[in-house]
C-alpha cells in the first residue's frame, strides 16, 4: 500500500510546487536580488535599484518617445503683435537681430519696459503671465509663441512653481534699443 501512494504523494508535491509564483508578489521597496533586473507587474515594471547597503525593487522610469524629425512651425507669417499692432521694422540703420533666454524664478517679474522694435517669444519652460499698459493681461503657456508688442509698457511675472524660460529674438535696427524699462 505504501508503494502505491508514494507516486500519488510525489505527483501531488510536484503539482503544488509548479503552481507557486516564481517570484512571489513583488511590491515597490520590497528587496531584490541582482542590480538592474526589471519586473512587469500588472499595472507596472519596476527595476531592482541600489539604495544605500540594499537592493530595492523601485518604479522604473516610463519609456520616452523616440524623436521624430519634421518640422513644428512656431509662428507662421504673422503680420502683427500680441496686442494687433502691424509689425513695422525700424528704417533708422542697418538691421539688427538678437536673442537671449530669459529666466525667471516662481514669483519673479521682469519690471515694466517695453520694446521700441519687433521682437519674437518662446516659452521654453514654464508660464508667463503679462500685463500691458491699458489692462491686458495675457498668459502664455510652454510651447506657445507670440511677436510682442511694440511701443507698449508691459511686465512679466513667472505664476508658475517652476523656473520660467523665454527664448527672446529682437528684429531691429542700429541705434534702436530692443528693451527701454519705464522709469
């Protein structure tokens, strides 16, 4: 009797053994063995991370988009400024073009000036809030641009929690200053 159920019994433990997970329930801060091996779950992959003397299972880092080349048209033949002025090039000596990057930190302002020439904006990072002369006020997001106005006192705050970044590009003239702040 006993021959007889030792394959039964045998059968039995191999069954139960091949149905336990191969690696139990693993939760994000539960330890691991070897640095850099990764794990799908049902709702995520995490990877195995060296953190201080352990090995912890930690949410991997969502794959980023590979880059497409093309072309993104910023501002396509505009014809006149944020405030629907017409955009008029200064004559008064050879042409002149410019940039920079502005940076401001949460909170920041740039202080009332205004810019006596066509000049193009791009937020790079971050939000923009401007207040013009006559009670406009816009705000101008990342990705967006825009031709400033011209001839018109404005100022610039950074409403954001982050760091603001505007590519500047001044389209003027010798002797024609791209910013005049308001005294």
């Amino acid at each position: 009797m006993r021959k007889a159920l030792f394959p039964v019994v045998a059968l039995s433990a191999v069954l139960l053994l091949a149905m336990q997970p191969a690696h139990g329930a693993i939760k994000v801060g539960s330890s691991c063995a070897k640095i850099g091996e990764t794990r799908t779950t049902t709702d995520q992959v995490l990877v195995c991370k060296k953190s201080g003397q352990k090995k912890l299972w930690v949410k991997a880092a969502p794959p980023t988009a590979a880059p497409v080349s093309g072309v993104k048209v910023l501002l396509s033949k505009a014809e006149q400024t944020i405030l629907n002025q017409p955009l008029l090039y200064p004559t008064s000596g050879p042409a002149q073009v410019s940039s920079a990057v502005v940076t401001l930190l949460p909170g920041e302002e740039t202080g009332w000036h205004r810019h006596d020439a066509p000049m193009y904006a791009y937020i790079l990072e971050g939000t923009v809030q401007v207040s013009y002369d006559g009670g406009v006020v816009n705000i101008y997001k990342v990705g967006e641009s825009i031709m400033e106005a011209t001839g018109v006192f404005h100022n610039g705050k950074n409403i954001g929690t982050g760091v603001l970044r505007i590519l500047v590009v001044n389209i003027g003239a010798s002797g024609v200053e791209n910013t005049v702040k308001k005294l």
